[in-house]
C-alpha cells in the first residue's frame, strides 16, 4: 500500500495505489479533477479505470466536488455516509451551498490561487452507503470510522494494519497551532470524534488542510478544551450579529 499525496486547489489529495487498484480518501474539489486524471494516467502510467473507489468524507466543495466528474470519467464507485445526501437539502441548503463555495474561494486567495469553477450538484447520487466500522470496497485493511462533529456525517478511513488514518478536516491548523475546524455543527460529537481518534491507537494521521501528523505530536487534550462550546456555523454566525444589532440599537433607545 502506498500513499501518493498531490496537492489540490486549496487540500492536500491523498491518493491510495494497492497493485493496480486505486482508492481516493476524499472527493476533492471540481477545480482538482483533471490534475487527478493526468497524475493516474501520466505519472503512475495507469488507466483512468485503475481507480475503484472515491469515499466523499463531507460535503464540502474541496471534500465533495470532483467526485461526480471523477466517477464519470473513471467509471469509479463513490461512498458516502447516508446523511451526506441530505446536507444541502431545502432553501437554507442551496445557500449554505454557495456560502461554502464562496469560502473555499476565498481560502483560495489567501493561497495565491486564481479562482476556478467550483460548482458541484449539492445533492450527492453516491453508490455505497459507509457506515462505523465498515470495511471498503475493493480496499479491506481500509476501515470507515464515523466522526461527525464538523457537519453531522464526517468521516475518517483507518488503514488497519499500518496504523494510518485521513481524517479529512478533524483538525486544521491556524497560526502554527492546531484546532478545530469552522464550522462545528455539533460540538459535543466534535469532541466525542477527537476522543475516539486519540485512543485508537494509530501512529500516522492524514489531514485535509495539515501535512501528515505523528499521532503522539497532536495536542489532543488541547484541541478539545479549546473547541466551541455551541455550535460556530453560517447561520449561527449570522444570528449573533443580527442579535448584536439589535441589541445595539435598544441600547441607543
């Protein structure tokens, strides 16, 4: 089993070679999609058909975008957690969905990046439903662990016998320190997942946004008593500084 990491329009891209089989960790975003096609077919000298499986760990535009395009051009199954489908549902969805896309454009210019076509359907048509504790497709040592905290259906994969895992955006990393991800929908999930990451015993972690980790250099304890107490999203965002508005104004009053 071997690793290829290639770096995406705003996320590292983690691709897995097993002999001549290929497994992509997370679904990247639209913009990453024939950089992905020319690295399988240029660089690792395979057919486009050489990759099986995409796992979609969220559905982010740098998490979820390609994988659409990515399965049509290589014929490859995508998996997903069930709630993933529902996630951009309804008028609220649609907007969070533009709001997402607008983020990852600009974490694109903090980068240097120009802006590129980012948009994706919002409502994924996956072909295999991944649950906890579930093995992949065509990848048995790859073993699916539910950690929701950041949106309610992340994801992680564990490759088994060696102790590795990619944990999409778990952590991320600002200032040099490393803390939790904007948003976290659920912030007692989001620390029951760190929880279960730190004590699962692996020696390697895999991150989005982060180069690789050693498990013993993550300051879990810190990352946890340090995350939001109450939910950090769009929409609560937009209510606190509506409140604070008003609040504003009844004082003047």
């Amino acid at each position: 089993m071997k690793v290829h990491t290639l770096s995406g329009y705003i996320q590292h891209i983690y691709l897995v070679q097993e002999g001549d089989k290929l497994l992509l960790l997370d679904g990247c975003s639209r913009a990453d999609v024939d950089m992905v096609c020319d690295f399988i077919t240029d660089t690792l000298t395979l057919p486009l058909s050489a990759l099986k499986f995409i796992v979609v760990t969220h559905m982010h535009p740098d998490h979820a975008g390609g994988a659409i395009r990515l399965r049509s051009r290589t014929g490859a199954q995508i998996g997903a957690h069930p709630k993933a489908f529902k996630w951009y549902l309804g008028l609220s969805g649609r907007i969070a969905h533009m709001i997402d896309i607008a983020l990852a454009w600009w974490v694109a210019s903090r980068l240097g990046k120009a802006r590129q076509a980012l948009w994706y359907n919002p409502k994924l048509n996956h072909d295999v439903v991944l649950k906890d504790e579930q093995r992949l497709p065509y990848f048995d040592d790859w073993q699916v662990i539910y950690s929701p905290g950041h949106t309610d259906h992340d994801l992680s994969l564990v490759h088994v016998p060696t102790k590795q895992a990619y944990v999409a955006d778990l952590m991320v990393k600002v200032k040099g320190e490393l803390v939790a991800p904007y948003p976290i929908c659920h912030p007692n999930q989001y620390r029951r997942s760190l929880h279960r990451v730190a004590n699962a015993q692996l020696e390697t972690i895999f991150c989005a946004h982060v180069p690789p980790l050693k498990v013993q250099d993550i300051p879990f304890d810190d990352i946890i008593q340090n995350a939001p107490a109450l939910p950090k999203n769009h929409w609560h965002s937009a209510k606190n500084r509506i409140m604070r508005k008003i609040g504003g104004r009844t004082e003047s009053h």
